[in-house]
C-alpha cells in the first residue's frame, strides 16, 4: 500500500475514533494546511496532526515530520506549535489511537512504550502508550 492511502486509512481511522470519545471533528478543506483535522470537545479546537505509528521493540513509533521529494532530493519538515495543537497517532498493531500535544514531543521521532523494557534498559524517559490513549484522555 503507497504511503498516501495508508495516511488516508489513519486519518479515517483517527476522525472515527475521536467521534467515538464525544468530539466534534471537522476536515479541512483541501490540502494546504498542516494539519489534517480540526477536533472540539466543546471548550477548545485541536489542530491534529495524523501520524500511522510502526510496531519497534515494543513500542509504537512515529516520525514529528513530513518528508516530501522535490528536485532536490528528500525534504524533512518538522511542525511547530504554531501549526499544530496535538499528534493523533493510529497503530494497526494495537488497534489503538494515542493523543500526544505537541508541547510533550521533542524532535525526530517519539516511541510509546506498550511492553516492559528490557531490565538493562533505562526507564528514566519512558513515555508510556497507556497514557495517551484516546480512552485515557477523553476519560
């Protein structure tokens, strides 16, 4: 499946979701904005961005950017909070879609972690699946 149509099974995927926490969800007309749908809980509007998370050790990773190819190559391009509120991220193998706000995200990447670690491995940074959940958050 292309990257295109996968993007538009999460997006279906994420705007059923969200109504079926009580959210209001409009789609933006077009394609020029950077994000994909507009989501109100009655008090405030979130400009989420949709992400498809990969199945990684684990946890449930997804990219903070879009990438895009022009002449010049691969062109990476991060979102601010100017552009958006919140990263709705949809995973096949959990079946489950997480809320992240930007404000909670660095840059790169983000993993949420749905199996224990390793022992060895450092739990200092853990950002647990379980807390972001749609469930978890529309509480």
């Amino acid at each position: 499946m292309n990257s295109s149509r996968k993007g538009d099974e999460t997006e279906s995927t994420v705007l059923s979701r969200l109504m079926a926490v009580g959210l209001s969800v409009s789609v933006p007309f077009g394609d020029s904005d950077r994000y994909d749908l507009v989501a109100d809980d009655g008090q405030t509007l979130y400009r989420v961005q949709c992400k498809t998370g990969s199945w990684i050790n684990g946890t449930v990773r997804f990219n903070l950017y879009t990438s895009t190819v022009s002449a010049g190559g691969r062109v990476d391009s991060r979102y601010t909070a100017e552009e958006i509120d919140v990263y709705a991220v949809y995973s096949q193998r959990t079946d489950d879609v997480y809320w992240i706000p930007i404000h909670e995200t660095g840059s790169g990447e983000m993993r949420l972690r749905v199996e224990e670690p390793h022992p060895k491995a450092p739990t200092s940074k853990i950002n647990w699946a379980s807390d972001y959940t749609l469930a978890t958050v529309f509480d």
